[in-house]
C-alpha cells in the first residue's frame, strides 16, 4: 500500500510548481497531473496483461493431451510392465507346451566284462557279448493331467498374460495422469512468473518516482527504504517463482521424455471455458470406477487366476494315469534270447498308474501359498474400492470448488475491470486521484491472478475426476 500511495505522490507531484521553494497561492487548486504522464503508465494495462498471455500460449506448443501421450512412451514403470508382460507370455507358451506327449531318444554304447561262456551240454554254449549298442525311443502321454490338470494350469497362465498386459495399460494411463498434472503445474508456475515480473516493474518503476522525491526532498528516508525494501521483496519473490517454473519444467520433462535441447512452450489456452459434468451420486461414480478402471480388472483377472492355479495343482493329490510306448533298436537286443551280435526292434505299450506321498504333501503347502496369495489380491481390491470411493468424492468436490471458485473470480474481474475503468475516467475528469488508480491497478492484476488460478485448479479437478472414474482409459 506505501508504494502504491507513493507513486500515487509521484504522480501528483509531477503537476506541482517547479520549484519546493516556490508553492502555488493557496486559493489556487493544485494542477492534476499531465494527462500523458498518467497514459503512459496506464492507458495500456489492460491490453499488455492480454498480450503478456497471448505470448504465453502458442499454437504450436505443447498440450496436456500431448503430455499424456508422450508420458506413456518414457516411463520406466511402463517399459517394467511391458517386460513382465513379455515374461508371462513365455510362461504361457511354457503352459501351452505341456500339452505335447513326453517325447524321448536315446543312444546307448556299452563295453561289457568278458564272462567265460555258459556250458549247456557237451558242445553246446552260450556266448556272452561284450559289446552293447541301444537305441531307444520312447512315448510318455499323462491321462488324467490332460483332463484335471492342463486346462486350468493354461488358463491360468493366459490370465496372468491378460493381468500383465491390463497392468501395462494401467502404467500408461498413470504416466498419462501424472504428466497432465505436471503440465498443469508448470502452466500456473509460468503464470506467477509473468504476474510476479509485471509486480516488479510495477515497484520499480514507482521506484523511479519516489527517489525523484526523495532527491528533490520532498519525502523522508524512511519511505524510500520501505520502498526498496519492496523492491527486493519483489525480486525475491521472482526468483522463488522462476525456481519453482525450473523445477516444474524438469519435472514434466522427466515425465515425457523430453530433451535436453528441446524447448517447451505452453499450447493449451487455460483462459479457454471448459465444461464439468453435473455433480453424480458417489455410488453411481462408484460403479463406473469399478467398471473402467483398470486396476480393478487387474485384480479381479488375478485373483481368478490364482484360483486356477489352487484347482490345477490340486489335481496333484489324486493318482495320475499315464500311458506309454517304447521301441528298443539293440545289439544284442535284451529280449532274444539267446544273444545275438545282431541289431533287433523290440516295442513295448501299456499304462501305468502312480501316487506319491512327496508330491501329495507338496501340493497341501502349495495350494496354502496360493490362498494366502488370492486372499492378499482379495484385500487389495477391497482397499483399492474403498481408496476409489474417497478419491472420487474428493475429485468430485474438488470440481465443485473449483466452478465456485472461478465463477467467483471472474465476477471479481469484471468488478475490478470496471473500477479500473470508472477511476480512470474520473480520473480524466478530476474527480480521483492518482492513488485511487494505483489501488484499481492492483485489484485489477489481483482479479486476473485469481481467475487464472480458478481456471488452472478446474482443469486439475476435471483431470482428477476422469482418471479416479476411469473416463482416461478409453
């Protein structure tokens, strides 16, 4: 207030007699202040503030959408999920291969002890060979795994592919959030940075005027400090805010991979309207959340997949049935009798039925693990639901505040453009004075700080409630 009403003693003292020493008579009325002097301060403060924001959003720069989009592509946490995706996949193709029958070949070269010959009568014996050759082929099919065992264990491993690829979505659609968030951020800390250095010029050049005063002794030390002591209030002020406009680049930098070299401009006009869905019952948003949202069909498809697994591994427990075919191609072949050092095929078919106490007692610890695991994707479901409930209400009150908000700035605006425009005819007219400007200015700029903010804060609860219902993932 001390350097508006300073300037405002600029201002006036601008028309007052050339010299301290020489006052006007007292019956006459002080001179207002030269018209021009008073333009070329303020003639254009509406119009500059306009082509301030015109600078700042370009066609060609970048857009909230755009953020989104280029956020998905440079995640970590997305190219993380695409990895485990491609993991499950080959899990899955392993589930897939169990299916094949239990294929095997074998070659066999044996050198045998000699054994002396077995005598059967007065010139007759039999030869023991000394050397083994054995080729073998052999056919495993599990019977009863193809019908309790397989589908499951293969469904189960397609769901884990499914839940994978969910997640992968999920990550960008997080990244996406995450970036239009940023870009926001960034989008109001440029704008502090424009209002912040507007303030500055403002002091400064009121600044100006009150050394002028000072200089000519027509004001005392102490408000000239206090006015300094504003200016560098107000610089430091700039700086904190260019700091913070660094940090908020850098950040939506990271976000969407941009580089080092590439320069950022804002291309979403915030003073653009932007239309908010009615206000909705929390349960119907509720509803929708639990329907197009991806975390959710993320642990809904894993926790049926976990059961599959406990059904498919139970399957364990029971005897398996099994059947089998081999062909030996041996010299000698075990089955001639007597030894022949010739190469005879032999084949062998039959089924065969097996139980194992290890695997039975495996299969109980087992089927405990994947309950502990199911239950633990039950628990995260349930807090996620009871997490989307707030969040949702929390977004959707968050719009409502926001539409107050601006609708209440921008009746302060209106009020604020009008009282600067009534001081300044009045002014014209000599029915105000000069401090009375200075303060319209103020509440002026204070307006439009105020609106931009409320239209920045809408856009941010739009974006919170889209993603907490799920509206971001189409």
């Amino acid at each position: 207030m001390t350097s508006r009403i300073l300037f405002a003693a600029a201002l006036a003292a601008s028309a007052a007699a050339p010299s301290f020493a020489q006052p006007a008579p007292a019956p006459q009325r002080p001179a207002p202040p030269p018209t021009p002097a008073v333009t070329a301060r303020d003639e254009d403060v509406l119009a500059a503030f306009e082509r301030d924001l015109d600078a700042l959003f370009l066609s060609s720069g970048l857009t909230s959408e755009q953020a989104a989009s280029r956020a998905a592509g440079a995640s970590p946490a997305v190219r993380r999920r695409a990895a485990e995706m491609e993991a499950a996949i080959a899990s899955a193709e392993a589930a897939e291969l169990t299916r094949v029958p239990q294929v095997s070949l074998k070659a066999s070269y044996t050198r045998l002890s000699p054994l002396d010959p077995f005598v059967i009568g007065p010139g007759a014996q039999i030869e023991f060979l000394n050397n083994s050759y054995v080729g073998t082929a052999s056919v495993g099919v599990p019977l009863s795994d193809y019908v309790l065992r397989y589908p499951k264990l293969i469904d189960a491993a397609r769901l884990a592919t499914q839940t994978t690829k969910i997640s992968k979505r999920s990550s960008e659609v997080n990244a996406g959030q995450d970036a239009r968030v940023a870009y926001y951020e960034w989008v109001r800390a440029k704008l502090q940075v424009m209002i912040a250095r507007r303030q500055l010029t403002q002091v400064q050049t009121t600044l100006v005027q009150v050394r002028a005063l000072a200089g000519a002794q027509r004001l005392n030390k102490a408000d000239l400090m206090r006015v300094e002591s504003q200016e560098a209030s107000a610089e430091l002020v700039l700086d904190q805010l260019q700091n913070l406009a660094q940090l908020r680049e850098e950040q939506l930098r990271l976000l969407i991979g941009a580089h080092p070299t590439e320069s950022l401009a804002i291309g979403e006009d915030i003073r653009h309207e932007v239309a908010a869905p009615p206000a909705q019952n929390l349960d119907l948003l509720a509803a929708t959340a639990r329907a197009q949202r991806l975390e959710f069909r993320v642990l809904d498809t894993g926790i049926r997949a976990k059961e599959l697994q406990r059904e498919s591994e139970n399957a364990n427990r029971y005897p398996k049935l099994s059947a089998f075919l081999q062909a030996d191609y041996a010299r000698p072949n075990p089955r001639i009798f007597p030894q022949a050092d010739e190469f005879n095929f032999t084949w062998a078919a039959g089924l065969q039925l097996t139980w194992s106490l290890n695997d039975n007692l495996i299969t109980k610890t087992t089927d405990r693990r994947l309950a502990a695991e199911t239950n633990e994707l039950r628990a995260d479901r349930d807090n996620l639901e009871r997490g989307t409930r707030i969040e949702l209400m929390a977004a959707q009150q968050a719009v409502s505040l926001a539409q107050r908000s601006l609708s209440t700035s921008q009746k302060g605006l209106v009020a604020a453009e009008e009282s600067y425009r009534v001081r300044r005819a009045l002014l014209a007219a000599e029915r105000a004075t000069a401090v009375e400007i200075v303060d319209a200015e103020t509440e002026l700029t204070r307006s439009r700080i105020a609106s931009l903010n409320a239209r920045v804060d809408l856009r941010l609860a739009l974006t919170q409630l889209s993603h907490a219902t799920g509206g971001d993932t189409k």
